[in-house]
C-alpha cells in the first residue's frame, strides 16, 4: 500500500484534506496501543505532505486557491512587501459580495465543518500532533486569537520543553504561521520572542526555515503601520469563521495598498463598501483609512466614508476627524454637531479649551458673533501663542462689538472693553471720553489705560490721580490702579506725592500686595464668566472664573515689578533722608525685580532704575541678567555695559571686565561716567599686569584715551 491508500484519500495538494485524514485514523490508532500502525500512519502522513508541498510549490504561480496564506508564497518571501499584491487571490476590487470574494476558499469552508475530536488544553500540549490542533482551534476562536495569554498558555505545554523536537517543532510553527499571520501585533510580538524569527531563525542555515522565518520577518516589522488585530472593535463571538476570514484578508489587502501603491482616494471608498455589516463597528480600520484619505486631502471622502457609521463615543479620535473633515468641507453645521457632542464626551482640562477653539471657529463662520467671542476668549486663555486663536479671537471680538453697538448705551462699558483688549485704543478712548459719567459712576479708569497707550501720559497721569482719590473716598482696593499708575507714569510719581498719597494707602493694615485677583481692565471687576457666558459655554455652576493662566502670571508681575519701583523711589529718597534703612529697601526692590524678571525682560526700559541698585547690593547675579536685558535690546545703553564691567571687576574677572568698560566709555563718550569707566578699564589693566598678563599694551591705549577725555572734560 502506498501513502495515499493508507490514508484512504485520492492524492492531493492539499494538505488540509491529508490532516483531516490523518486526524480520523490517528483516533483509530493510538501510538500505545498499535504502535505499528501509527508508525505507518504517521510515515503516510510525512510522505503525502512532501508531496503535497512539492504539488504546491510547482503550481503556486498560477493557482488560484483562496487561502491567506497566497501573501506568503515562495516568490514573494523575498520581496518587502508581504502580502497580497495586484495578482493575489482575493480581488476585493472586483468582488461584488462576500460569497464573489470566498467562493473556493476551501481551508474557511473545511474549518466551518471540520473539528477536532475534542477540545485541545493549550497548556499540555505534548506532540506535534496535538500541537497543530491546538494551533488551528485558537487561529479559529474569534475572541481567544487576539489574547497573548491564551498563546503564552499554549507556548507553556510540556512539547516546548523536548529538546529533542525543538527542530521539527520550529519548522511546525513556522509552516502553520506563514500560512496564518492574521494575528495582533502584541502576540506576533510574544510568538517572535519565543521563535526568534525576526534574529536566528532569519539567518539560520537550512534554507527551508529561512525562507519563512524572513518573510514573516518583513511582515512582522511592517506591523506597526498596519491597523492592528488586537482592535477590530467589537466581534460578536458567534460570527462565523469564514467570514471572520474574510473580513482580515480585507484589511490585509486595504493595508497593503496604503503601504505600497498609490492608492486613490475613490478606491478606499470601493473597498470600503466591501465591509460586511457585522464588521462596521472595526472603528481601528475605519481609522486607518480616514488617516490616509486625510493624507490625500480626501476631506469629502472622510465626510462619506464616516457619515453612515454610527461611532462609539469611545471612539474619539475618529469623531475628531469627522469633525475636522466636515469642517474642511465647510459644513460648518455638521462641524458644530460634532465638537459640541465632542466636548460633552470630555469635559477634560485641556480638551475642552481644545474643542472650545473648534466651536468658536465654527461659530464664527456661522455669523454667531456672540458665541464666537465666549469660546475663543475661553480657548486662547489656555492656548495664547496659538496665533490662529488670536486671529480668529480679534475678528470675532470686533465683529461682536458691532453686535453690542445696536444699543450702545446699555453696553458702553463692555464696548469700551473690547476695543481695548484688540488694541483699538483710540476707538475705546472715544467711547470712555463720550460716556465719561458712566465710567466715573462704575469706577471705571479705562479712559486712562486708553491716554497712557496713546502716550499721552500727562493726562493719563492726572486721570489716574482722580481716581486714586475717588477710590480712597470710596474705600475701594487701590492697588490695582497703583500698579497700572506705575506701570505707565511712573516718572512722573514725585516723592511727594509718593509719601503724602501713594505711601498712606500702601502701610494700610489690609494691604497686600499680591492680589491673587483678577481684574477686568481699569476696573475693579473681577474677571468672572457673566451668566450669559456661563449659559452658552454649558459651564458648571461651580465654574464662575476663567482660567486666565496668562493673564493672572502677567499681573502678578506687573505687582511685583510695581513694588519694586515703589521700593526703589523710597530707597533714593532714603539715602538722603535715613540712610540707615536704604539697603533693606533695596534689597526690598531687588527681590520684586526678580519676582517679576519675566516681565521685564520684555520691556527691558523697565530694569534701567535697578541697574544701580543691584551694584550696590553686590547682587552680581540680578546685575548680570539685568545688565544682559538691557545690552540685547538696547546695545547703546552705556550703563548696562558699566555695571557689568564694574560687577565683573570686582569678582576680579579683569580680562573679561575691560572690553566691556572700553565699551562704556565710547558710548558714554565724553561725559563723566566715560572718564570713570576708563578709570576702572585702566585700573582693570594693572591687576592684569601684575599677574602676569600681556596687557601693557592696553594699558597704555587706555591712559592715552584717559588724558584726551579728561582735557575735553575739562574744557
């Protein structure tokens, strides 16, 4: 009897029609019980498999056998791209239906009727056998296959500890897993780690082993860009496996062709037509796609590729591209729907100041002028160097204006306060200037803020005064207003005025200078969500303050550096009166200065009065940031280059010191700190000397520039 009888089967290619064979006898036939038989069972089945392989081998070419395994053929192990191509069995692209694209596919069609005697225990598998069982029954099991455990449970059977099969046993899973790679990334990733397919087995000498090992290499490391297995969305468990099947060869070949043609974006939708309904929720290949057809600019596609899903809330990323696309297409409406919805989904922190700037957008593109303003004024409080915020912010404020100047009168105030903040000065100016009694009655000073960022600081500095006196007679917080007074007039705060108002309001026993509150520009308003705010935002009604991140930084350095100035006027006046407490007012001043260096450093005009100050408090540090603010903005600015010069001096760093006091001197030319900073540079050169350096040559150059300069002085 030859291997085919002894089988009972006509000869064949096909190796599932000799395992099934092989699987009845070998239930008639136990290795204990009739060990010769099985010998003989088990040489029919090795021979009838070689032959099969070498049947198939010859004719893989031109068969057209429906089998996933057609992405691992001979010929294409060697290529970089491993699954199907334009030749490959299943053509989804001209399939009509599923039954069109399976019809033949004789492994799914035997697998819905074939079973294996009895349940196999993945985790006492302990024959080759058994092992090809198990195998084929987890790649069956439509919810277990994507569980890494349930493969760590079958790696862990008694077989993987022989030695003695550890050759026959890799070329088993090899042969199964060249044939049945539809499998997740995580357990490819577990099954690579225990076969080494990606390191030894790709490089080992039998060529039969390395020719699988390097295709499914490619296919393993091309992974990372395909959908994912492990997140088809939800399959019912009942879904049958031919179709299961079906709809992986689907995805293979959607990933396939994103990854190595030039797909169109009409082809993803024909593909995706081709989506069976029990597979609309695989929300992961829906993703995949909408990822591509965003790289082509397929917004509309997006749109109708997504538009008859109903996605899962969960889903949020795809729900974000809806909504992107939509937008893109300019259907604004439908946009809105989707942030809205999304924004309810996840009232998180930062997402919803994300979404809000999407909202805002699309009301702005719907004339909803309004509701424009409150969420991109609620977004770019969260986002402020985002400039698309900003931009769109300025144009839906001034559009919102419009809006609230149909009844001017009743929202003069608030009219005023935009122009402000979109730097309209002169336009708010006009408005405070018109409904001057109004502002007065409320306490409002933006009429000030407008003069002083016109530059017209004489009147802005006796509007400030006028209400400074208002505000004391009113009993209202005045700090605010100091900070604003110094910010912009500070010049003009003479000692007198600094002592006889601004000091009597500042030694009060409720002062505090580091107001926590926010208030609204020349107001003593709060800055809060006003109840129409609240209402269109959906706010909580715990949620009364915006989240002015940059804005509350910002005036919080405004105090400080407000203090520091304050303390600075009192020390110069202190060296003259009481010189004994002129350092701790110094000292005072330095630490409000660098409370609020990362404002000053900004407006670099405002460090000019601390330069002095943190020289003579042998603050060399302050001195150095200080100095370096002044010199990067304002290069002609001598006395930056004086204090680091002397600062540098004195903690004997000659060398570096004298360049920096020649410089001094030219800029300050001939006046006396030029004369001085010569002096120094010269006095800088002799210490140098005296160590040892070569600086003879400088010293003379300098001497000579001394005596010239103090002629001219002279004169």
């Amino acid at each position: 009897m030859n291997h085919w009888e002894v089988l009972g089967i006509e000869p064949t290619k096909d190796k599932r029609v000799i395992k099934l064979a092989y699987t009845e006898l070998l239930k008639k036939n136990s290795p204990t019980e009739f060990p010769e038989e099985f010998k003989n069972l088990r040489k029919a089945f090795e021979l009838a498999t070689k032959e099969a392989k070498k049947l198939e081998k010859a004719e893989s070419q031109s068969s057209d056998s429906h089998h996933e395994k057609a992405s691992l053929t001979e010929e294409s192990r060697f290529t970089e791209k491993p699954a199907f191509t334009e030749e490959d069995t299943f053509s989804f692209e001209e399939a009509d239906s599923f039954e069109e694209a399976f019809q033949g596919d004789e492994e799914a069609q035997a697998y819905t009727e074939e079973r294996a005697p009895e349940p196999i225990e993945l985790g006492s598998v302990d024959s080759i056998e058994s092992l090809q069982m198990a195998l084929h029954e987890l790649y069956r099991d439509v919810q277990k296959r994507s569980d890494v455990e349930q493969w760590k449970r079958l790696f862990s059977s008694p077989i993987f500890w022989q030695v003695d099969q550890s050759q026959s046993l890799s070329i088993c899973l090899l042969e199964f897993f060249s044939a049945h790679f539809f499998l997740p990334e995580d357990v490819f990733s577990f099954i690579d780690g225990n076969l080494k397919i990606t390191g030894e087995l790709s490089s080992t000498k039998n060529s039969h082993q390395r020719d699988m090992a390097l295709a499914l290499s490619i296919y393993i490391k091309s992974l990372p860009l395909r959908v994912g297995l492990g997140s088809h969305g939800q399959v019912n468990a009942d879904v049958p496996f031919d179709k299961f099947l079906y709809h992986l060869q689907l995805r293979n070949y959607i990933e396939n062709k994103c990854l190595y043609d030039n797909l169109e974006k009409s082809d993803i939708l024909q593909l995706a037509a081709k989506i069976l309904p029990e597979f609309k929720e695989d929300f992961a290949l829906y993703e995949y796609m909408t990822k591509w057809l965003w790289s082509l600019d397929g917004y509309q596609e997006i749109h109708d590729l997504l538009d008859t899903l109903e996605i899962s809330e969960s889903v949020e990323d795809l729900l974000n591209y809806q909504a992107h696309a939509a937008f893109k297409i300019q259907d604004y409406h439908s946009a809105l729907s989707l942030y809205l919805k999304i924004d309810q989904l996840d009232r998180d922190f930062l997402n919803t100041r994300l979404m809000f700037k999407d909202i805002g957008l699309c009301y702005l593109h719907l004339k909803e002028y309004e509701k424009a303003y409150f969420y991109l004024a609620s977004a770019v409080r969260m986002a402020f160097t985002d400039i698309d915020i900003r931009a769109a912010l300025t144009t839906a404020r001034r559009l919102y204006i419009k809006e609230l100047q149909k009844d001017e009168e009743a929202n003069v105030i608030e009219i005023a306060q935009l122009q402000y903040q979109n730097g309209r000065y002169q336009d708010a100016l006009t408005t405070t200037q018109n409904y001057h009694r109004t502002f007065v009655s409320n306490n409002n000073y933006l009429q000030a803020l407008c003069l002083a960022k016109l530059g017209q600081l004489d009147d802005a500095f006796s509007l400030f005064q006028s209400f400074f006196k208002q505000y004391k007679r009113r009993q209202l917080c005045t700090w605010p207003l100091i900070v604003d007074l110094v910010e912009y007039c500070s010049e003009f705060i003479t000692f007198e005025y600094l002592f006889e108002d601004l000091m009597d309001e500042l030694e009060t026993d409720d002062f505090s200078r580091s107001h926590e509150v926010l208030y609204q520009p020349g107001s003593v308003k709060e800055v809060a969500y006003s109840e129409r705010e609240s209402a269109v935002l959906e706010l909580s009604i715990e949620t009364k303050k915006p989240s002015c991140f940059k804005e509350y930084w910002d005036f919080i350095y405004r105090q400080e550096h407000a203090w520091a100035v304050i303390m600075v006027l009192r020390a110069t006046l202190a060296d003259y009166d009481d010189p004994s407490v002129a350092p701790e007012l110094r000292q005072a001043a330095l630490a409000g200065i660098n409370e609020a260096m990362p404002k000053v450093k900004h407006n670099p005009k405002r460090v000019l009065p601390f330069l002095n100050i943190a020289y003579i408090e042998s603050d060399y540090d302050t001195c150095f940031n200080l100095c370096d603010i002044c010199i990067s903005a304002y290069p002609n600015i001598a006395a930056a280059y004086y204090y680091k010069g002397r600062s540098l001096a004195d903690l004997e760093k000659y060398e570096h010191a004298v360049p920096l006091l020649e410089l001094s001197a030219q800029k300050f030319g001939n006046q006396e700190y030029g004369v001085y900073s010569l002096q120094f540079a010269i006095e800088c050169c002799e210490k140098l000397i005296e160590n040892g350096q070569p600086f003879h040559n400088k010293y003379t150059e300098l001497s000579q520039q001394l005596k010239t300069m103090k002629e001219v002085v002279g004169e």
